[in-house]
DNA sequence: CATGACACACTAGTATACAAGTGTGCAAGA
DNA sequence: TCTTGCACACTTGTATACTAGTGTGTCATG
C-alpha cells in the first residue's frame, strides 16, 4: 500500500548506465501487427468491408488473440476497422461525405506549417526540400510510383519539421488516412505527378524567398485540389464507400 | 471457409426492425473505465507521475484486468499515461515544450472553423451562440468555474458545428489536453473569466457580420492567449512538468 | 411452397492463469 | 561503512479458458 512512494522508474539507479529505454514504449508484437494491418488497409491489400477475424490473425501470426485484440482496438481507433461486438470486425468503408472535411483539415494544418517554414527556414533547410524535390524527379522517371509517394509524404513532413512542429504532421497524417485510400483507388492520371512536383516546386520556392502568405497560398492550392478529384471514380467502383460514419478523432463524446 | 462471403451484419434481415446498434459500438466497461481515468487525469485528481496499477483498478471497478488493461492502452495513445513495459504506468507528465505546438495547431483549426463558420452562419444559429455567452456570463456570475469551463468548450464546439465541420472540433480536443492539464495548475486570474467571454463575444459578433477574416483574426487573438500565459506557474508547482515526450498524435513513424 | 421458430456455429468480450521482466531491499563480504 | 551480488515481490505482456450475444441455416408447420 505503499505504491505512491514510488516516484519513477526512470529516476532510479543514479549511477547505473541505462540500458533500458527510458520512453515508454509499446508491446512489441501489437505494434508489429497493428502496423502491417495499417498498411495493409492503406494499401488497400485488404479491401474495404472485408471481415477481420481475430482468431484468424493470432494463427497467422502464431501469437495468441490478446495482442491482435490490441492491435485491432488501435485500428479502431484511427477508424480504419469497425468492430461490432458478438458480431464480427471488418475494414472500414470509406467515408466519402468525410473526405471533404478531411482535406480541410489537413489544409489548416499543413498551411500553419508551410507559413512557419517559411518565416524560419535557413538555408540547408531549403536544400534539404530541393534534394528531396529531385528525388521526386528521379521516381517519377522510373515510374516507381510507391517511391513517388514515400517522397510525397516526405516533403510534407519536411515542411513540417522546417516550421518546427513536427507532431503537426502526424496529425495531418491521421487526418488523411480515409482519403489516401481513397486515391489508390482513382488512376493516376496521365502527368498528374509531373503537376504534382511543379505545385511542390512552387511551395519550395516560397519557402525560400521567405514568403509566408505565397507559401500558403500555393499549400491550400495544391491540397485543395484533393477536394476537387473527389466525386471522380465513384461510379467506377463497388460498395467500397458509405455516407455515414465521422472522423476518426471523434471517439470522445 | 466461406467467411469471404458475407458482406456485412448490418445488411442482415431486411424487414426486421433494427433494435441493435447499427454503427460499430465499443464494450461498456472498457468505454467507462476510460472516460473516468481521462476526466480524472484532465481534471488532475490524478496527478502527474503518479502510478496507475492495472490490477488495483480492475478490483476497485470489479472487473478483469483485461478492460482495465484496454482502457489504459487508449489513454496511451493519447498521451495521457505512460507504459513502462514489466516495470509500471504512470500518469503522464506536463510536456512543456509540446504545449506551444499544441496552441498551434489549435489555433490553425479552430481558425479555419471560425472562418467557414463566419460564412455559413445562419441567424437562428447566431441566436443559438448567443445564447450560450449568455450562459457563459451565468455561470461567471454564479462562480461557478467548472460550468463556465463546459460552456466554453460548448462554443468553440458550436462554431465547429456551425462550420459544418464538427470532427475538427474533436481533433481540437484531442491536441489540446495537456494545456487544459497545465492550465488546471494556473489560478483563475480575477477578471479572466470576463475577459474570455469579452473575446467569445467579439468572435461571435465577428461571425454575426459575416466577416471571416475579422472571425478569424479575433479567435487567433483569443487562443495566442493561452500561450503567452504558459512560463506563468513554472516555478510555483514542482515536478509535474517535462520537457521530453511528443505530441500524442506521433504514434506512427 | 412460403413462413416462422429454433438450434447451432461463430463472433467478440471478459476472466483467469502463466510468463517475462524490473527494481528494491537485504545480506554477505571487503 | 561502502560495495556488490542475489533473491524476491511486483509490474506489465501473453496465452488460454470461458461467457454472452449474433446471424444463419434448417426443419417443422401453415
């Protein structure tokens, strides 16, 4: 009964080389499968309304339904599965009337930090941004469209750091999920990312010339036009969306 | 085998009335567990640093560990404890460094809010603002901080509705936890509470005369607040602040 | 043949048991 | 007195067993 005593087990052992990690940090195994079952809905391997059996996971991954259970509780968290109690858990469908706030958001964020790149970027920075902006180059060339992508999310990311606030990323990022899957669905069309790099090329460049209003400017241009290819291949394809649903973070109320 | 068949429970019995959930529900226990432990962390009767041990909360609701367990796992995720796998689960403390980050971001959504909301007001949704800083200056008047408090977050809410973009809200909830924690350890200054529902009201008056841009630029005015007050009580409380750890939403990467 | 009730197989939710570490405290030795 | 090593009590992580509810298929019944 003396447990409040204890003050931290990071403060122990003054002298003792720390060995130990001093972050928290998570189950490994939950981890391992909450990312590959991410991607894998990300990527669309699995298909929206697709049934998610626990027991089926833990043989597949030869562990026991406790850290699948996990995993699968942070997946429906982010709002990529939903679970229905007794029932059965299935890939959530992707919720189109969500899509148009979504990219809102991600707008407000990614403008507030393309602004404060732009006031504080030094020098290095800026060529940091024009390497990767070449690396993007180099992918479309190659036709590599995933790394075409992985660059994408980096610039991005970049840009984020750059402003110094680099959680503002991993928020966008949670933001986007539904409508990132919702694009591997679309064709890329024809010098679409050649398009793509010049907006880029643009944002960069008003970073650079320390243009904070032209940087967000060319940010929410560049975004919203995620908006405007949104009503695009829903006749193309089946009964992977649906109208309900809210936003991921609403699971307070 | 033929799992892959089935498209989805709530497809079921077309004529029968649907008396069950239809959207995905989350278990009652673990749901309540959780909402106690987050009001009591946010409201600090649970103070930073403090230890959380599964087994004690799973007798003290008598329950298993397991919906303790999951319950703990989500406040995890939100930044609010820390896991130290084998060793312990501690109340997370203060981030100093992540608050600044945290206005922000709060800041850039409730802006981009307040500025759709500036052009889509209707009058009877004006009214219904008003409304709630008449509450506001009830409350104050009655001296009670913790209605005040609710009807706060009721009009920032309000506005995000009246956005059409009521998710963005609870993003907003989401960011901004760890400054309503460190915001608890600060005495309500005398006059504070008047002068919040003054900037409430300029904001609402902003949104009356559909001027998005003044809407917004007195909500940012309102938020930057909340950071200019941070390094306030640093040295009057002791050792419940850190300046390690990210932002709650980092949990990819 | 249509319809309804019902049982059964399957799902997730919960409880319990066990495993794998960690940190404290004590005791033996220099 | 200080150091060092070890053992034990305690934590969370994982596995397994059991509970509770759902949906489907079947079979009796009109």
């Amino acid at each position: 009964m003396d447990a409040t005593a204890r003050p931290e087990p990071a403060a122990r052992s003054g002298t003792r080389v720390a060995k130990a990690p001093r972050v928290p940090s998570r189950a490994n195994t939950t981890q391992t499968i909450y990312r590959t079952l991410r991607a894998d809905i990300i990527a669309m391997r699995r298909t929206p309304g697709e049934p998610i059996v626990e027991k089926h996971l833990a043989e597949s991954y030869g562990v026991s339904r406790t850290p699948v259970r996990e995993a699968l509780l942070r997946l429906s968290d982010d709002g990529l599965i939903e679970i229905f109690p007794q029932s059965g858990t299935f890939v959530a469908r992707i919720p189109m009337n969500a899509l148009p706030e979504a990219v809102v958001i991600r707008t407000a964020l990614e403008g507030t930090a393309v602004r404060h790149a732009a006031q504080r970027a030094t020098r290095s920075q800026v060529a940091v941004l024009r390497a990767n902006l070449m690396l993007q180059q180099e992918m479309d060339a190659a036709g590599d469209f995933d790394g075409f992508h992985e660059a994408d999310e980096q610039f991005h990311s970049l840009i984020a750091e750059i402003a110094g606030y680099p959680g503002l990323w991993g928020l966008a990022q949670q933001v986007k999920v539904h409508v990132d899957r919702y694009r591997r669905l679309t064709l890329p069309a024809p010098g679409r990312i050649a398009q793509v790099i010049a907006q880029h090329t643009a944002v960069a460049d008003a970073i650079a010339e320390r243009d904070p209003v032209l940087a967000e400017q060319r940010m929410s241009a560049h975004l919203d036009e995620l908006l405007s290819a949104i009503p695009n291949t829903q006749g193309a394809n089946p009964f992977y969306f649906t109208g309900a649903e809210m936003a991921p973070a609403t699971k307070n109320s």
